[in-house]
C-alpha cells in the first residue's frame, strides 16, 4: 500500500477543502497517509498583513473584495457545519475525523517530512 505524507500550508479557506475531499479519494484507492502537516501561510516572501496588501495591489479593488467576499462566507460556512456538529473547522479536525496524525510547523517542517519520506516513513508527499 503505498504512503503519502501531505504537507501544507494552514489555509482553512482554499486548501482544507480541497484536502477534504481529497482524503477520502485516496483512501478509498488503497492510499494509507501517514501524516498532515501544515506550516504557516505565506505568499512568496510576504506574511501577515503584507498578504492583503499584495492581492489589493495586483488583483484591484474589485477582485479583492470579491475574495474577501468569499473568504468571510467561506469562514462562516464551516463554523456553521462546526456549530451543527458536521463540519470540519480545521486541519486538525480533519486529521482527528480520518485518524491520521496531524502536525503543524514552521518552515524547518520540510526537512524533517523530507528525511522522513527518504527513510520509507511515506512513498510521497503532496503539498
């Protein structure tokens, strides 16, 4: 059975989603993941408030909104699923509901889940 390791990055707005759906996927197909790991959120060299900044910048007024639009529905999409009890809110939610380890580091994470993969510990890893 082959291993994945999924190393990501702490997007409850694009990334968990996709990893939602995809989780199940891979499992059903005989995929065993032997670990999440999520790193904080970074675009390029810019972190915290630099990121707005820069989709403000090179998307405009009116894309920006339009993405703010959807990160804030988005946002209370899942904590309403969270608050009916259904819903999955975070990576670590995620991991707990399909019983795999999760694991959230910085940017050293790479390293440590790259030996790790080199050492037989998963066949790959997906970020």
């Amino acid at each position: 059975m082959p291993k994945i390791a999924i190393i990501s990055e702490c997007d409850n707005i694009w990334a968990l989603p996709v990893w939602q759906k995809a989780i199940p996927l891979l499992q059903q197909n005989g995929m065993d993941i032997v670990g999440i790991w999520t790193c904080p959120v970074k675009l390029g060299g810019f972190s915290g408030i630099n990121i707005p900044k820069w989709y403000f910048t090179y998307f405009g007024a009116l894309d920006f909104v339009r993405l703010g639009l959807f990160s804030l529905f988005s946002g209370l999409r899942r904590r309403f699923q969270q608050y009916m009890g259904n819903g999955i809110s975070n990576f670590a939610s995620l991991a707990e509901r399909y019983g795999i380890e999760y694991h959230y580091r910085d940017a050293r994470i790479y390293n440590a889940t790259l030996a790790s993969i080199k050492d037989g510990q998963a066949n790959a890893g997906f970020s």
